[in-house]
C-alpha cells in the first residue's frame, strides 16, 4: 500500500470504521472516548510496564525541572496511545498539541507548528510514520538541537535562516513501528509498545466505564463484554454503550450476562469477538475452500470484498486469534477454525487442498 497516498489508507478506514469491532475511532468514539479518557497514570488501567517505565521517565524529569524526553509510543489503534499522550501533558503540567503525521506534507507545514509551541509544551503526532519525508528530515534537527532551518528564497539565491526553538516533548503513536526510519527512532528517548489487553483488564475498564456513564453493570455482564473486545479498551466501550443501549430498550437497563449475550447477537458480535466480515472470511475458506490454501485474491472474490479489504480488517486479528494462517501457497484455515464455526474437516487430501484449486486460483 502507498501511504503517501491517502485514499486506500481512507477507504479501509471508513470500512473498519463501520464495523462495531473495528479499532479506529469514528466520530462517535471521539466524543464519548474524550469523557472516559483517565487524567493519570494511576487511573490508566493496563499496560503495567509501559505506565511503570514512563512513570519513572516523568518524575525524573520534574525533579530535574527540565521538559520529558521525547515518547514513541507504538501498538495497534485503540490501545491508549492518544489517552497516554494527554496523560504525559497533565503529568508535567504543560500544554498539548495534537497532530498527525498524513496532515504535515511539506516541511513548511511542520515548521509552522514548531515555531508557536511554547515551552514545555507537549506535541502529539498521530500516525507520525506517514508524514512526509522532507518534514521528517526537519523533525530530525528538531528533536535533537530544538533547531530548524527555514529556507527562504529559491534557486541559487535561497538562504537558511536557523530558527531557533523552545524545549518541547513530542508524543509519537504508530501503529506499524516499522516503517519508521532507524535515525527518527534513535532520537526518541523512550519507546514503549502498547499490547493487547487482558479479559480480566478490560473487565476494569468497563466497570470504570459504566460509572462514569451511569450504566448499572454486574461482573458476569462485564466479562461477557470483555471476552468479545479483541483485547482492545475501544471496542471495549463501543460494546458497552451498544450493550446499554439494548438493556434501555429490551430489559430495566441492568447489563446481565445474558442481556450483553442477545445485544451483541442483535450486533452479530460472536463470543470470541468474530463479526460478520470475520466469519464471512473463515466461512469462505472452509465451505468453498475445504480450509485452503487458497489465494488471497480468490478468497476476497468470495467473500465479495476487495483484497484490501480482507488483508488488512479481517485477517490480523483471525491471525491473532489462531483461526487463519499466512502460507507461501495461501491462507489456511486451523482446526480451530473448524471448531468454532461447528464443522468437520474434510478427510486428508480431500476439498481445496487436494483438488488442486490453489493452481487454478493462485493469489
């Protein structure tokens, strides 16, 4: 994918944005996420290493009264990292910036936003692995000497104008670490990845929820919810109010067990988090395909979704859960697959696998 191109980047967004399971943030999700963010690292719940670290990081640097070393954070969306950014700010006391990397397309852009920040002052830079590389060059001289070089003029007349700038942390969030440039990764002083959450952490997180929006919630109902929110806080609370919203109009508005397990059957949430682009995918792969291989391509045509589309919404997290696997000859389903959509594999040599479809229907 070309991600200096935003409109494939846009288009899986706006398909993952429509799923209840999704990760990235709708409209919605950043207006309710903004009342349920916590203000503190001990109010942040989960990542118990990455808080401990940064912790450490934030006190050394207010008993030094010197400005926190710049922070990578990294992990998939949906996590904390925006949240932790925010927290970073209110820790030191100073103001934040919020930014990303698709919106600093050209060095003029960055150089705008560095020459108004204020002491101390904390930026945030969202998806910082697409922003453009003459602004990450720039970033680069920022980082490291709170210095960069304006060129005024153009041709052989143009001329460098160094402008100095105040100390400053910057915040930066990726969701694929590797894509960043090993010299822009060195100069960050502390990097921490963000993993997917615990049932039993997400349980901690919907019980805060549901206070802070009045939902009355038993444990059992909260773990119901927890154990479909692919380790994930946002989907976590995209459930919840769902979940609520059925309790509102269906029961007396007690999340029970059984109320999240209809409302999230009403939203085709299964109980391991698979909705229906999900198993869509898996049913394509074991009824069609006798649980492969077959062809990326062939699997999307049958699922009537684009390649895009498949790759990247659907397979990570049937990757991560150990439904799907990735193979040179093409995607195979596990016997856990098998399982979970109540099927029998077929016997040894027999369906897709045996048949010789993968050379008919290559990816």
């Amino acid at each position: 994918m070309n991600w200096e191109d935003g409109s494939d980047t846009a288009d899986l967004s706006a398909t993952a944005g429509d799923r209840l399971v999704g990760a990235d943030a709708d409209g919605e999700d950043t207006a309710v996420e903004a009342a349920l963010r916590p203000k503190d690292l001990e109010e942040f719940v989960g990542q118990e290493k990455v808080r401990e670290q940064l912790d450490l990081v934030l006190r050394a640097a207010r008993a030094r009264g010197a400005t926190a070393d710049h922070v990578l954070l990294s992990g998939a969306p949906g996590l904390g990292k925006t949240t932790l950014s925010m927290i970073i700010a209110a820790e030191m006391g100073a103001p934040i910036r919020i930014t990303s990397g698709p919106a600093i397309q050209h060095a003029g852009d960055l150089a705008a936003i560095l020459s108004s920040l204020q002491e101390g002052e904390v930026l945030f830079l969202d998806e910082i692995h697409r922003m453009s590389r003459p602004a990450e060059e720039m970033l680069y001289m920022a980082m490291e000497d709170f210095r960069v070089d304006v060129i005024v003029g153009k041709g052989p007349g143009a001329t460098a104008i160094p402008l100095e700038l105040p100390p400053f942390t910057l915040v930066g969030a990726t969701t694929r670490a590797g894509l960043l440039p090993p010299p822009l990764r060195d100069r960050f002083g502390f990097t921490g990845h963000m993993e997917f959450y615990e049932p039993s952490e997400l349980e901690r997180v919907i019980h805060r929820s549901a206070r802070l929006l009045d939902v009355e919630i038993d444990t059992a109902g909260a773990a119901e919810i927890a154990g479909r929110s692919r380790g994930t806080p946002r989907i976590a609370n995209r459930l919840l109010r769902r979940v609520r919203d059925y309790a509102q109009v269906k029961a007396d508005g007690v999340i029970t067990p059984e109320i999240a397990s209809m409302a999230l059957a009403v939203y085709e949430v299964d109980a391991r988090g698979l909705d229906r682009l999900d198993r869509a995918v898996l049913q394509a792969l074991l009824k069609l395909f006798g649980g492969g291989p077959v062809g990326l391509s062939t699997l999307a045509v049958a699922v009537g979704e684009e390649r895009e589309t498949v790759e990247e919404v659907a397979e990570p997290f049937l990757v991560r859960e150990g439904l799907l696997a990735r193979t040179p000859r093409g995607r195979v389903a596990t016997p856990a697959a098998w399982a979970h959509l109540g099927l029998v594999p077929p016997q040894q040599g027999g369906g897709a696998a045996g048949s010789g479809q993968q050379g008919l229907f290559g990816a």
